[in-house]
C-alpha cells in the first residue's frame, strides 16, 4: 500500500488520496527537522512568536475553508468543525504572548555572593502523533507552542484524516518558508509499522507527543523510555459528570447534550456516565429524552444539523458491540442505539448500574449511561473507580457539594469544573489528565515547560571557593 485513500463519512465518497510515507522519507524528514532546529533554537524567542503570528493570521484567512474541510472529513458539524480552526488561531494568539514569558526562577544562594537561578532551553525536534477527532486543533496544542520554545516538529497525523493535515501543513509552510525557516514545522503521513515505530525510536526526537487509545500511550511510553525520552500522552477519558438535586435542570440538559452527542460522543472529554441524584434523576432523565429526540441527525455541513456520523464503519459495529455488553451486564437502553445506515447511529441513553463492568471502559460513540445514587460520597467514590482521569463536572448550588468535588478527596481527574460540562476546555489552562489518560499537559499554563530542558545556574562571584552544606575540604 503506497496511498491512503480519505472518505467522507458523512456520505462515503472518496476526498482524496495520499502518498504513504517510506521509511527513506521519514529519515530524510527527521534529519532536515534536526538541521533546522540547529537555526531555529538560537532565534530569540519574541522573534519565533511573531512568525507563529503570521501562522495565526494565516489560519484566520483560510478558517472557513479549514473548518469545512475538517468536517468533511472528520465528520464533525461545521460549528465544531470552524471551531477547531478557531482554536488553532486561539493558541497562535497564546503563543505568542507566551514567547516573552518563558519565565525562570531566581532562588536564594545559602552561600555569600553567590547567584542560583534557572533558565530554560529549547530541547530538540518533537514527535506529535495526532487522532481523529481532533485532526487539527491538538497538532496546535503541541506544535505552536513548541515552536516559541524553540524547537522544531515532526507531525504524524492520523491516517483517517490526512488531508487536513495537509492543508494546515501547506499553511504553515507559506509562512515558514517566507522567513527562510523551511523545515521547523514537518509532515510526515504513514503508517504504524513504518513511521510511527521509527518515530517514537528515533533519539533524535527526545520527546514524543501522542494522543490516543490507552493501548497506543502504553506502548508509546514504553519504547520511549527505553531510550530515556520524553513522553507527553493524551489517552482515553471516561468521563463523568455528578447531578447534585440543587442543580439547575437547564443547565445540566444543555450541558449533558453538547458534551454527550457533540463530534457523535469521538471527543475524549465527551460525557460517558452520568450520577444522577435519586431525587431528580427522573425529572433529568425525561428531560434528556425530550432533547435527544430533537437531535437533528444528518450532513454535519448542514448548519441545521446536530450530530454527524461516526468516522467509519469499525466506529459504529464498536458502538453497536458495546450495547450488545450492555444488555447482558444488566444494562437498558431507555433512547436510541440503532443504527441509521452508513455511519449514522442514534445517540443512546443507558440506565446501567454502577457495578456492570463495562463502564470501566471507554466506548467511543454517544452512548450515556445514567446512573442513580443517594449521597455525594457514594457518587464520588462511583465517579473515581474507573482506570482513565481525563475530565469531570459537578452540577450543584451547593458551595458545599462544589468544594468537596474539588477537593484532593473529590474528583481525581485533570480537570474539575463546576456547572458546566467536560468538554470545551479554553486553551488557557493546562488541558490533560491522570491515570490511564496519560499524565501530559498541553497547551496553556505552564505546559511549555514539556517542549525546554530546564538548567540550573550558579554563578560565583565571591573570589573565594565555598562549597554547599559548609562542607570544607581541603
């Protein structure tokens, strides 16, 4: 196989096609990467944040474009679909900004007329392995910041949507080559065994950024570390939201709906399992049926439309497997679960117990199971007895309930938020989660400190030669 052939899932057509990358084209790639980080990694940090501008405000011209296109080919309605282009801009803004802050600290030296800092350095090319569902935003998440820090990258997308890929690299390319920086930013689309072995192998990239299954990461970290890289993981979520009986009806049917259906339930932060507090469990239930039923299902270019297909075919017999476990642990579809034809499906909702194994596991499809339960600890302790900690949300009016939720003995997952749901993090904070989900921070906060290598300074200017902890010598 020497080509990838991309389909709309939407309507089955064939996009486009691709060449696959051979192993000869990844070294050549990887070696070029390494001689531009040679130039790139000693322009000064503003300087690489005005080019990464240009990027943004290049991405801003073609984002209408952009944004169809990852819809057409990932399959997500076209409001998420702009607004994945929407977020690569929003992290070129972030990025530059950042490109003036790659702050160090300055610590008190115990010894006289001594100065101990720490400053921090680019530290080399940088795998990014990417996924699907976000077949663009996420490549920025790693990629853009990078960039400011002063190292180049090395981007394997997924091979389900190669040609977003291609657009964004194409982009990125205009800028880059205008400024004579042709090969900071590279693409390479191949397979697993070809170039995705000899990426996560390869020393010349000391770190290695992937996103995907819990499968994949365990893999990834472990060749990885066999050779002392880095890693940075974003794997699977299962994530979980507590329906407290103060809370906001409203909110909580709005919040469920977009972080349940949204990209078909394919986002790692989509709303698996639902707590529901016995006493307002049906009133929420009849609630999310009613909204289910007006889902409008369909061409996700339609911006009637609410929910899109599955990005193939293996999505939707997963999805369907997984009901099929569902029903013989116990479980009862209460709405949807059938198929459309193609990869259409309806959006499911489950009423399931919490001891029914399946809901260790993630199944990547818009199926939610609703849980009942009588008090916040019983809820919590439900909530956190799942391998993946990507994201989770309380809904409440109680301070109360909202603090303990917070608390070290509450939610044990990357993010906790309160009256709202688990999808849709801002790019400001420091996106990731614990657990099976990988551990690795990307994008905003202090998540640059993932692609620098930190050095600690200390400079002597006593003319005399004291040594730490008063030890003397000599």
């Amino acid at each position: 196989m020497n080509e990838i052939i991309s389909y709309n899932p939407a309507t089955g057509s064939e996009l486009g096609r691709t060449r696959l990358a051979t192993a000869e084209d990844y070294d050549r790639i990887a070696e070029n990467s390494a001689r531009a980080f040679e130039k790139w990694s000693v322009v000064p940090a503003p300087r690489r944040g005005e080019i990464v501008r240009e990027i943004g405000d290049a991405l801003r011209e073609k984002k209408e474009d952009l944004g169809r296109l990852v819809t057409a080919e990932m399959g997500k309605i076209l409001a998420e679909g702009r607004g994945e282009v929407q977020e690569m801009i929003d992290v070129a803004d972030f990025a530059v900004g950042l490109s003036r802050q790659l702050y160090g600290l300055t610590m008190p030296s115990e010894r006289a007329r001594h100065r101990l800092y720490e400053q921090w350095h680019p530290l080399g090319p940088a795998g990014v392995i990417s996924a699907f569902n976000f077949p663009v935003a996420v490549w920025s998440w790693n990629a853009l910041i990078a960039m400011v820090c002063g190292d180049t990258v090395i981007w394997k997308p997924s091979l389900k949507t190669p040609l977003s890929a291609v657009a964004v690299q194409e982009i990125c390319d205009g800028v880059l080559d205008r400024h004579g920086f042709s090969g900071v930013l590279s693409l390479v689309i191949g397979t697993d065994d070809v170039v995705g072995e000899r990426m996560i192998r390869d020393r010349r990239l000391p770190l290695i950024s992937a996103t995907g299954s819990t499968r994949m990461g365990r893999h990834v970290a472990q060749v990885v570390a066999e050779r002392l890289g880095r890693t940075l993981l974003e794997l699977g979520g299962n994530n979980g939201v507590i329906v407290m009986d103060d809370a906001d009806p409203e909110l909580v049917a709005r919040a469920v709906l977009f972080g349940a259906v949204g990209t078909a339930g394919q986002r790692c932060t989509s709303i698996r399992r639902l707590f529901l507090h016995r006493a307002i469990a049906s009133k929420i239930t009849g609630r999310l049926i009613a909204a289910y039923r007006q889902v409008r299902i369909g061409d996700p270019l339609d911006p009637a439309t609410l929910m899109g297909p599955l990005i193939d075919q293996t999505a939707v017999e997963n999805m369907m497997r997984g009901l099929e476990r569902i029903r013989a642990e116990g479980g009862e579809v209460i709405y949807g679960g059938a198929r459309l034809g193609g990869c259409f499906v309806e959006p499911t909702l489950v009423r399931s117990k919490p001891s029914m194994p399946i809901l260790q596991e993630e199944i990547f499809a818009p199926i939610l199971h609703l849980i009942e339960f009588d008090a916040l600890p019983e809820a919590v302790a439900w909530h956190n007895a799942v391998p993946q900690g990507l994201s989770s949300a309380i809904f409440t009016d109680s301070l109360k309930s909202a603090e303990t939720f917070l608390s070290a003995r509450g939610s044990d997952c990357g993010i906790a938020n309160v009256n709202i749901g688990t999808s849709g993090a801002e790019i400001g904070g420091a996106f990731g989660g614990e657990k099976d989900t990988g551990g690795g921070r990307e994008s905003g906060s202090d998540a640059w400190k993932s692609y620098m290598r930190r050095q600690t300074v200390t400079i002597n200017w006593s003319g005399e030669m004291p040594l730490a902890q008063g030890i003397v010598f000599g």
